[in-house]
C-alpha cells in the first residue's frame, strides 16, 4: 500500500470510531493520591475502575518512562532533554528517585559513549524480570555516534549490569532516535526486542538479544511517518509536529506488533513473525501491515494480556483503551493529564502511566510552560501485562 492510500484509508475512518466513556463516577481523578513507595504496596482496590491514583510526583527532571517489576519494583527514566538530569535512569524508593543501577553509570561522558548512560528514553522489564535500558545516545536530539545508542540489561537479582548491545551506524544512523521496545523471548535463542525509531529513517529495529546483531525494517514506509500538516491542537493551540514511529506494543497472542507515528491519528499493525525474520526484505514486511484507521494521537502504546491497547490522547487529556473487536473507551480523564507518555501494565493488574507536559517544552512553544511536578499514575484495569517467553 502506497503512502497516499495509507494516509487516506486512516483519514476515511477518522470519524467513524467514537470514543466511548465510563458511566458513573469514572473519569474523576483522585485527589488525594500519595506517594508510594513500590507498587505492591499499594492496594489492589485502592480505587474504582476508571479513576486513577497518584502513586509519585517528579519535582526535578522530566520523565518519560515507567516500568514495574515482577515484585512491584518501580524504574523510571529521564532524557536529557534540556533539565537538569543528574541520572537518566532511577529507581523510586521510599518516595525517592535514587539513581540506578548506580550513579556512576549514570553520569553523561562524551568520552565513553558505550561505557555511560548518555539520555535514556525507554526502560521495560521483560518477561524474565531483567530491567532492559534503551539509551537513545542523543541528548537534546542533536544526533548520536556509534557507541551512544544501545541496549542494556540489569539483573534485578543482583542490580548489575549483564548484556550490553550497541546498535552500528548503519542501523541507528546519527539522525536516528530509539523510543521504545517491546520483547518477545520465545523467538530465537535468548529472544528478540523489538524497537521504534522516532527520527532518521523511522521504522523498526530488530535486535537477536543472542548475537547483538540487529536490522531494521519498514524504513519510510507509510506506516510509519508522520502525517503531512500534522498539527494537534494542544492547549487551545495547534502545535505541528513531526515525530514518526514512536508507540509501539506486542499483542498478547505474539501474532502482530501494533505501532503508529507520534504526529498522527492512526494505528499499524505488521505480522511479528516477518520483522522477526533478518532475511526477510521491507517489502515482505509491508505486505503483512495492516491499516486499522483511526486512533487518538497518542504517544506510547501498551498491551494487556487480554488484547487491548492502550495510549493517552494527548488532545483531550484522557487514557484510551481499543477493545479486541476494535473499540475504544475513554477509561480515565482529567485537567492534570498534560500528556500521557509512557504506559506500562504491570503484575499488579493495573495500567502505570507518565504525565509529563512534553508538549509544553521551549522546544515546541517557545517558552518552558511546563508546571511542575510531573505525575506518575495508575489505574485497575482487571487484566496483567502481555509476557511472550
């Protein structure tokens, strides 16, 4: 499908999906929600379906990722983006963010690209419980050299760090911009990541977690850019933007990889086996992608072991679930839900998201209008993450 008719297919159904909304008290956010300190000590019932509960609030650099351990451990990440980030990756602990796995690694050193966190966009416990660390190796997206974009693992047994993969330039260009990853251990020897590229030539990388060696695929097909004249009205104002494949998700029977551009309101899915395949060429790649219209612009996407996605909409501040049948629902809504970043269903049965003002940098408005603090939340969604291996 060429990139006219992809474009068009999604605009054709834009107003045919309506977004359906919680009855009753849904939609109310929990005022009097209070820092934690890991996720399992929070309670299970603590709210109703649909409200949400404030579980951290971030009074220093921005964050953009979030991700719970099996045993309710709770990593969040910073790029660095323009703050003051004196670590790109914490753990928070008794209502604190401490540095991890160490503060060391954590110190931005132009000198050892591949030895140090350079800007960390992404973190994700896989389904062996290790923390994996995307570093994008591009801070304040001024590009990235070999060594600064790479994969890490920690052992959250032991807090080390014990799988390294740096991505060759040939796959991670310097214009390029890693965003999120999903994983999907049953495939090959010690499994596969799967990985959006916001910048360069956009699409996906594919890493063997065995070898390191990586590829990409769909670069520039029309899945993956962003929209022409894309302009979100954000805060009363329309704000063009263009972000390509950002939000990606692994559906819970392992058959399709769901993903759309950052600057749409659309949504993709390809079959996971062909990217999976390093022999497999683009174009057999995009015969197996699949328009599936209209979706609210939304920055990250996740998956529940139930086949549901879920993504804010970052026009209406709310949290949107699309139901196996391909509906969608409203599931929580509020004024202080100024851009839902990352998403993360974690063991708990709920949904983890990051509230994070992007939108309201200099580097889009002109002016910083971002009032802190940034917000962590969660709300019950009565289903557990997607675990592939």
């Amino acid at each position: 499908m060429d990139r006219r008719s992809f474009l068009g297919t999604a605009a054709a159904t834009l107003a045919a999906v309506p977004l359906v909304g919680l009855t009753g008290p849904a939609l109310v956010a929990d005022a009097t929600g209070t820092t934690r300190t890991t996720a399992a000590t929070l309670a299970a019932t603590d709210v109703p379906a649909g409200q949400y509960t404030v579980v951290h609030r971030f009074w220093n650099a921005m964050p953009t990722g979030i991700t719970v351990s099996r045993h309710g451990r709770i990593f969040a990440c910073y790029p660095r983006l323009g703050d003051n980030v004196p670590f790109t990756v914490a753990e928070i602990r008794d209502g604190q963010e401490i540095a991890y796995p160490d503060a060391d690694v954590n110190r931005q050193n132009p000198d050892d690209l591949a030895g140090y966190f350079q800007s960390v966009q992404s973190v994700v416990v896989d389904p062996a419980d290790r923390l994996w660390i995307l570093d994008t190796g591009s801070p304040l997206f001024a590009g990235s050299s070999y060594g600064g974009p790479k994969l890490i693992a920690v052992d959250l047994r032991t807090n080390r760090i014990v799988r390294k993969i740096l991505f060759p330039s040939d796959v991670v260009p310097a214009d390029s911009y890693v965003n999120d990853v999903r994983f999907d251990l049953r495939r090959g020897k010690a499994g596969m990541a799967f990985i959006t590229d916001a910048g360069g030539p956009l699409g996906i990388i594919v890493v063997d977690l065995a070898t390191g060696r990586s590829w990409r695929r769909l670069a520039g097909d029309p899945s993956v850019v962003p929209d022409p004249s894309f302009a979100p009205v954000l805060d009363g104002v329309a704000i063009p933007n263009e972000f390509g494949s950002d939000g990606i998700a692994l559906g819970a029977d392992g058959r399709r990889l769901y993903y759309s551009p950052l600057s749409s309101r659309r949504l993709a899915s390809a079959s996971l086996d062909a990217p999976a395949n390093p022999n497999a060429t683009d174009a057999e790649v995009a015969a197996t992608v699949k328009n599936l219209g209209f979706k609210p612009m939304a920055d990250g996407l996740e998956a529940d072991d139930k086949g549901r996605l879920y993504g804010g909409d970052e026009e209406h501040n709310t949290i949107w679930r699309r139901n196996p049948d391909g509906s969608y629902q409203t599931i929580a809504q509020g004024p202080d839900l100024v851009w839902i970043d990352t998403l993360s269903v974690a063991p708990d049965r709920h949904l983890y998201a990051i509230v994070n003002q992007f939108d309201r940098q200099a580097l889009f408005r002109g002016t910083d209008l971002r009032r802190k603090p940034y917000l962590l939340i969660r709300l019950p969604i009565d289903a557990g993450p997607v675990r592939l291996g």
